[in-house]
C-alpha cells in the first residue's frame, strides 16, 4: 500500500514564486534518483497554510530518499522559504 509524507508550512507571498520554483526542481531531482515517489500535491489552505504531500510506492522508497535528503542541495534552499514547518508520514488507507 502507497505511503505519504504530507508537510504543512507557511510562505510569504512575495516568495511563493520563487518557492515553486525551487520546489519543481526539489521534486525533479528527488524523482531522478528515487523513482518511487508518485505524485505530489501541494494545496493552500484557506488559513493561507500549505499542505505539501508527497506519495510513494512503498515505506522503503520513501525512507530511502528520506536517508538521502542531505544529498539534495535544493531541500534546504526550497525550505529556506518556508516557516512554521511540520511533517508526518502515513499510509494511505482508501483512495477513490
């Protein structure tokens, strides 16, 4: 069954372009070396929050790009514009 990693941050207006940006190419170099990862779906909340969940095939893909994350120069600077930042890992139970 397919788990996620699903973060919930903030981000200034005057950075969300930006952010985008540097979120792709996160999201593009994470693919790159951990096919696993599905799909990704970022929403903004009516409290002007983020919610960033990112689905994986298995709970091993995603605890090997989890290890891997220091390698990704792009994670720091993508969540340099964020604040307030929260994440958790779960398994998705039904999907329609």
């Amino acid at each position: 069954m397919s788990v996620v990693r699903s973060h919930r941050y903030s981000v200034a207006d005057a950075d969300l372009e930006e952010f985008l940006a540097r979120r792709t190419s996160l999201i593009a170099t994470v693919r790159e070396g951990h096919p696993g990862l599905t799909h990704v779906v970022l929403v903004r909340l009516e409290d002007g929050t983020y919610t960033d969940t990112w689905h994986w095939e298995t709970a091993e893909q995603l605890g090997a790009a989890l290890a891997a994350l220091p390698t990704f120069p792009e994670a720091p600077l993508t969540m340099a514009l964020t604040k307030d930042g929260t994440a958790q890992n779960g398994q998705v139970v039904d999907e329609r």
